[in-house]
C-alpha cells in the first residue's frame, strides 16, 4: 500500500502532514483567519498553527532512462586506495566502484560494499520526487 504524500506544511513547526493527519475542523478558524488570506488546510496536530497546502512541483523537464551523469559519488576509502596505488593498475574510480543503491526509511542511500561504509544517504524530508524507473531499449 503506497503512502499517501504529504500535502501541507506548519506555518510554525514546518512539519509536513498528510490531509488525513491535519486537525479539522480547525478551532475557532474564523478568529485566526486575515482577511485576503489563504485560507488554510487544517491545524497542526503537533503545535497547534495554521497548515497550508504546499504548491505543487511542476515537472519542468522530462528524465532520461540514458546514462547522463555529471557527477559521481564515490567512496572516500577507494578514492584513497587508487591515489595511494592500492588498486589494480588501470582502474578508474567508475570501475574501482562496488556502490549498491537503495531506498531507506527516509530516501535512499549510496553504500560501499568494498569497504562497508556509508558514501551518501539523502533525507528526503517525507518529499516525493518524479523518478525514471524505465531500462533503455536498444
């Protein structure tokens, strides 16, 4: 069962919430509302504020599924170890590289498997981001 994400942000916490998790009917909403105002989506049920909807992403390009990287991640361990000539001659930090990427409780998270040792793990804030699962086709 996929979560739902989460649409509405504290004004005062900044704590992200799905709509089922908002307080409603927000208490006494006629007395915190400001004229021309937007109109909120629901309480915190954290601290009490005004949450609001976030603004929708919209998606300015399309993904590739073609191998358009700029920039690496590597292991500071096999960056060290190929510097140093510990790694077989003619290896390039892409070939040196035994990297397994997966998602995690909070985003996804680059490992080294050649050292056992966390190279990046990105928090994704409870945010969705459009992805590009398709494999390219010859």
């Amino acid at each position: 069962m996929t979560k739902k994400p989460k649409r509405n942000a504290c004004d005062n916490c900044q704590e992200r919430f799905r709509d089922e998790d908002l307080v409603l009917p927000i208490p006494n909403l006629w007395e915190r509302l400001e004229v021309g105002g937007e109109v909120p989506a629901g309480e915190c049920p954290e601290c009490g504020a005004l949450c609001y909807r976030l603004a929708p992403k919209k998606r300015l390009r399309p993904l590739s599924n073609e191998k358009v990287i700029e920039m690496y991640l590597h292991c500071g361990e096999c960056i060290a170890e190929l510097r140093d000539g510990v790694a077989p001659d003619g290896e390039s930090p892409e070939s040196y590289a035994r990297l397994a990427l997966g998602w995690t409780k909070y985003g996804i998270q680059a490992w080294c498997n050649r050292h056992q040792a966390n190279v990046a793990h990105i928090d994704f804030e409870g945010a969705t981001h459009p992805a590009n699962v398709t494999r390219r086709t010859n």
